[in-house]
C-alpha cells in the first residue's frame, strides 16, 4: 500500500479550491519571473529601477504576497525583454469547485460585460 505525503495529501484536499489553485499560478509566476531575473543576471534592486517602484514592492512581488494584475505582468514582461503570453488550456482533471454563492464560476447569469 502506498502513502501520501503530508503534501500531496492536502494538495489533494484543496486541488478544487479557487485561493489555492490562485496561489499556485502566482508560485509559477514568480518562480519564472526569478529563473529570467537569475539568466539576465538582473537583481531585485535592478528590477525596482527598472519598473520604477521600490524594492520593498518588488520583494513583496517575488514573494507572493501580491495580486498580479495584466498591466504589472505586461511591464515585468516588458523590462525582462519577454512577451506575455496567456492561455486558457484544457484541465487536467475537471474541476467542481464553487464560488462563495454556491453557483460555478462560469455561470452566465453571473456575468457581466460592458
């Protein structure tokens, strides 16, 4: 019989909640942005200067403690000499997860365009 690890047992657990599956996209994120940075032998002071914001904000960027916006991932994108490239792709396994409401994500009535 095999055992779950600690991880891969709550990775399991939360695989379908909306905040996780959040903070994995942000993880990669950053981890790419770090592997550009550590290619271009660029620092976070030299990513501060050149998006003209404060280490601190860059820190706090690379440490996930911040909501990526497109217009901030286009400008990092931008100083990094890289394009931004955005997809949606098949999942892996199909989700059920359920906003705060009870009612999917994707549901049309919920939606709103202008």
């Amino acid at each position: 019989m095999v055992t779950k690890n600690l991880y891969q047992q709550l990775v399991e657990e939360f695989k379908d909640d909306i905040d996780f599956k959040i903070e994995s996209i942000v993880l990669d994120i950053t981890e790419e942005i770090c592997e550009i940075m550590d290619e271009q032998k660029i620092n976070r002071a030299d990513l501060s200067r050149l998006l003209n914001t404060s280490k601190s904000a860059v820190t706090k960027m690379l440490n996930g403690s911040t909501n990526f916006t497109l217009k901030r991932l286009l400008k990092i994108a931008m100083v990094l000499d890289k394009d931004l490239d955005i997809n949606f792709k098949e999942p892996k396994e199909k989700i059920n997860f359920k906003d705060t409401k009870g009612t999917k994500p994707n549901s049309r009535s919920n939606t709103v365009l202008s």
